[in-house]
C-alpha cells in the first residue's frame, strides 16, 4: 500500500513540474514582434488544452475499459508507455527550441518589494503624479532583467508598494558606488507593477475555484450517477460509467474549432477587435455554461430518482447523461484555455511558470473545497436519521439538490467575477527590452 501511495505522490510530482511549465515553454516559441507569430501563440493555448484532452479520450475510452475488466495492469503498462513516448517525442526538437536565459529568483524580487516598502512605511508620499520613482533604462534593464523583459508602466492603486521605488537619501549603498540602490532598500517601478500585477490576478483566481469544483463533479459525483442508471445500450454492451466523460472531451474538440473558426470571427468583427472576445469575457462565458450545466445535472438526477426502485439501478438511460458532459466540455474551452491565456498574457515577465500554476492550482483547490462542500453537505443534510443528500445508496438521498446548490453557488461566484473583472486592470508594457528599438511604443494589453 506504501508503494502505491508513493507513485500516486510521484504522478502528482510530475504533473506539477511539467504541465505549468509546457504551457509557459510552449508560449515562448513565439515571437510577440511578428503578427503571424503572435496570432498563433493565441492559438497555441486552444490546441495545446485540446491535446491534453485527447490524451484524457485515450485513456477515459480503451484504459477505462480494461480497467474494469479487471485488467489494471495493462493500463499502468499502458499509460508508463505513453510517458515514455512523450518523453523521447519532446527531446526530438531539442535543437529546434527557443530558449532564454534564466533571470533570477522572481520570489526574491517580490521580497524585495515587500520589504522595502514595509521599510519605508513612516515616509510620506508626495501627492499622485509627483513621486520620484526609481526606473531602470536602455541597457541597465537587458542587464539586470530577464531576456526579453518589458519596462511595465507605472498604475495606480496598491500605493503603498508605491514606497518601495520611492528615492529616499539611505537608499544607496555606502560602498562608494553612488549610482548602485540596495536591492532591499530601492526597486524600480517595474518590479513593484510585476507585485501589483500578481495582487490583481489572485481576485480574479479565486473566482476560477469554484469552477473547478464543478468540473471535479464530472469525475466524481457524475460517474457515481452513471453506475445507479441503466449502463446498457444495446444487446450485449454495457457503457462503463467513467467513460461517459468521452462525450467532455468529444465536446472539448468541437468547440475549440467551433471557437476559433465560427465564433471568434463573428465577435472580432462585432467588436472590431481581431481578438474576438477577450479572455475575461471568455472566463465568465464559462462560469455561465457550468451553472447550465448543473442545471441539467440536477434535471436528470431528479427523473433518475422517480424511474428507481429500491436499491437497483434506474431505468433511466445513461445517454441521459451526455447533455451535462458536453456542456462541461463547452464550459472547458471557454474558462480553462481562457484563464491559460489570461494569466500568460498579464503575468510578468520572469513569472509566465507562475501565472501557468494559478490554473493548475485552481483545479487542485477545486478538489480539496469539494470534498469539504460534499462533508459539509452531508453534515447539515444527514440529521435525525436522514440519510443526506449524497448517500451510499443514491436512491435514498437527493443528489439533485446537490447540484442545483453548485449552479446557485457558480451564479453567486460569477456576479463577484463581474466585479472583479471591472476593477482588475490590465498590465501596461513599454516596448521590449530584447527587440532593442531606438523608439519605445506603450503597450496595453487587452483583457
């Protein structure tokens, strides 16, 4: 049992290390400067989340089912085969990659700030627009930024970090270098934006957990429904209830094309924005489909409890099910490869990795609240003798409530997402440090 722990930890090890990372290594493969280059880097997003999915297809189909022929085994086999490919097909265009060099530790320049603006805290700020901020320029910055780095313009707001760029007499080390700051001491505007930027993307973060709490229901709470409906199609063959999730992805791969080849260009030019909608919209397009999609969770679980009798299954077909898988995959492409492209786009430079992890954090955290919802539900519900809206048998509880209590809760989040996605502020660039140009353009991302 030690040894079986012990991979699943290691599973989790892996995923953790690469999949923030492939997404970020991926992005830099383009270049911002080129237009063509910078419109499939958009794109790069859909398809890389697209691939993942396609993977999941493999394993949900073909794995499932030997799996539950007893066959466990071949499936690990199977899927260490799979790893194994990856590997080899990923060292292949080795020679072929962009590469930059590393910048340093971004923690240590969030520290900084911190720490000198806390430094800092009895000195009074001049009033906004007359602060002597410090800023780096022209060379100084390819020296002591990361490749590529962008000077980011200074914003309002969060002006107490504001302190820590601010030119005070002690600010400079007594070494006999007059022009050389304590890092600890004086940073410049850039790194006190990069901490101003992870503050405001964190607001918008926590409003992408409790999404994925309802996309942890599909492989949990939904399967479980599946295996108290009727499992058999035809004569003979019996759809295993974990594969149902087949139709996710199906429905994943439709709207990535239906995304980018029908919808885009009608908002782009409803708009008049090439982007089309932008990822904020998207994200809140996907809360909307996930309350949907709860809303028809609920509905099937409602009837499959009036076709049950006793402690068998319900007669109810699992096809039934399909509706409430494919709105969770539509809800996919708009909230999962949106927020990809959101915290890549408005995440600093020297913190892409970061900005990556928020989305796969998201989905870890996801599973942690549900478990607490699903305790805490079970808790309230399961007094005086009542067996709780998610029992062992599905037939004695009211799971359909569950849900509808998922699509409330998802509409509450989305109404604060709106909120914060009207205060968040979009990160404002200044050129490219890399691209090295005698004119330097200002650059405001959209979001």
């Amino acid at each position: 049992m030690g040894l079986f722990y012990l991979s699943i930890y290691l599973v989790a090890l892996g995923n953790g290390g690469y999949q923030p990372n492939i997404a970020t290594f991926g992005a830099d493969q383009f270049e911002e400067g080129d237009p063509r280059e910078a419109r499939s880097k958009v794109s790069f997003f859909s398809y890389f989340y697209l691939a993942l999915n396609l993977g999941s297809l493999f394993s949900n189909t073909f794995l499932s089912y030997y799996q539950d022929e007893g066959l466990w085994a071949l499936g690990f086999w199977a899927s260490s085969g799979s790893a194994l490919l990856a590997l080899i097909l990923f060292l292949c265009g080795t020679r072929r990659y962009r590469h930059f060099r590393p910048g340093g530790n971004p923690l240590s320049r969030v520290c900084q700030v911190v720490f000198a603006a806390l430094k800092k805290s009895k000195v009074k700020m001049p009033p906004p627009g007359e602060e002597d901020l410090y800023e780096l320029d022209g060379k100084e910055i390819e020296a002591a930024t990361p490749e590529g780095s962008k000077r980011i313009l200074h914003s309002e707001g969060f002006r107490f970090l504001d302190r820590a760029a601010l030119i005070t007499t002690t600010d400079f080390s007594p070494s006999g270098d007059s022009t050389t700051p304590n890092p600890w001491s004086l940073c410049t505007i850039t790194q006190v934006e990069e901490v101003k930027c992870i503050l405001r993307l964190l607001p918008i973060w926590l409003c992408t957990i409790l999404y994925s709490v309802v996309f942890t229901q599909m492989a949990s709470l939904f399967v479980e429904q599946g295996a108290a409906m009727n499992t058999t199609i035809v004569a003979g063959f019996r759809i295993p209830p974990a594969s149902m999730s087949a139709f996710d992805i199906l429905s994943v791969a439709l709207f990535i094309f239906f995304y980018r080849r029908l919808l885009q260009p009608i908002a782009a030019a409803l708009r008049r924005d090439p982007r089309g909608l932008t990822e904020l919209h998207r994200m809140g397009v996907g809360l909307i489909v996930a309350v949907a999609a709860m809303i028809a969770a609920g509905s099937v679980e409602h009837f499959r409890l009036k076709l049950a009798r006793g402690g068998n299954a319900s007669s109810l077909s699992i096809l039934w099910q399909v509706p409430q898988y494919m709105l969770i995959g539509a809800s996919e492409v708009f909230m999962y490869v949106g927020q990809l492209e959101f915290f890549n786009e408005q995440a600093p430079e020297g913190l892409k990795s970061f900005g990556s992890a928020l989305c796969m954090t998201s989905i870890s955290l996801g599973n942690y609240v549900s478990d607490i919802l699903v305790t805490v539900v079970m808790k309230i519900t399961g007094k005086d003798d009542s067996p709780g809206w998610i029992p062992v048998n599905l037939n004695r509880g009211h799971m359909d409530r569950f849900y509808f209590l998922l699509a409330t809760l998802t509409s509450v989040d989305f109404v604060i997402y709106v909120i914060c996605a009207k205060w968040y502020k979009c990160i404002k660039i200044e050129g490219s440090a890399r691209r090295k140009k005698k004119k330097i353009s200002v650059i405001k991302l959209n979001c």
